[in-house]
C-alpha cells in the first residue's frame, strides 16, 4: 500500500484540505501521516483518516523524516509557507534534505502534489 505523508504551514492548511478533498478517491487506497495539527485537520475536515506525529514545532518534522530514512514513506506533500519564516526551519531543511537523500518524492507546492498523487 502506498504510504504518503500530509503537511502543511498554517497559512497553507485550507489548501492541503481541498487538495485531498479534491483527490480523496485517490488517497483513500494510500496509508496517510501527518504532523499533529494537520492530520487533526485532515481527520476532521475528510473522510480520510491520518497518522498524527507530533506537531511540526515540536518534533512531527523529524519524526516524518525517519519514516523516509527507514524507507517507509512513498512520498511527501508539504505545502509550505515560503513567505513567512517558520521557528523550525532547521527542522524543515533536515526533512527536504532526507528526502533528496532517500529518493523520496517530495511536493512543496499544490502543483508538484497533484505530479506526486498521479506517480504513486
């Protein structure tokens, strides 16, 4: 089964939501995590259902970069906030640079997602 990881900056949250309304057919065959707030969003707001890691802030970054370390993750969509800094930048850097790493198909805007959902 294809596994795929969900997160999104605060500003871009509504975004990633009518992403996967827009593709639910497709992401309900894929096992689906995400950092805490964002999969809190994502279970709530789909009919989807989303492994919560930690928040961003507090570790959900990193711990989805060990999914991809240990090959466990197919792909990650990360819908980031490129016009606001973000308190744990060194996190996200860690997280886009082990994906780069490991080969693992990364998608930080709505049109890079959409490639993504097609190839997996």
């Amino acid at each position: 089964m294809t596994r795929l990881a969900l997160i999104a900056h605060d500003e871009k949250k509504p975004d990633l939501i009518e992403f996967v309304h827009e593709h639910e057919q497709r992401l309900t065959g894929c096992e689906l995590i995400g950092t805490g707030t964002t999969g809190k969003r994502i279970n709530e707001e789909t009919g989807l259902e989303v492994e919560r890691m930690e928040s961003g802030p507090l570790g959900g970054d990193m711990m989805i970069g060990a999914e991809v370390a240990k090959g466990e993750l197919d792909g990650v969509i990360f819908l980031r906030d490129p016009l606001r800094a973000q308190p744990h930048e060194p996190d996200i850097t860690a997280l886009l640079r082990i994906c780069d790493v490991h080969d693992t198909p990364l998608a930080t805007n709505l049109a890079s997602a959409a490639c993504l959902i097609e190839c997996v």
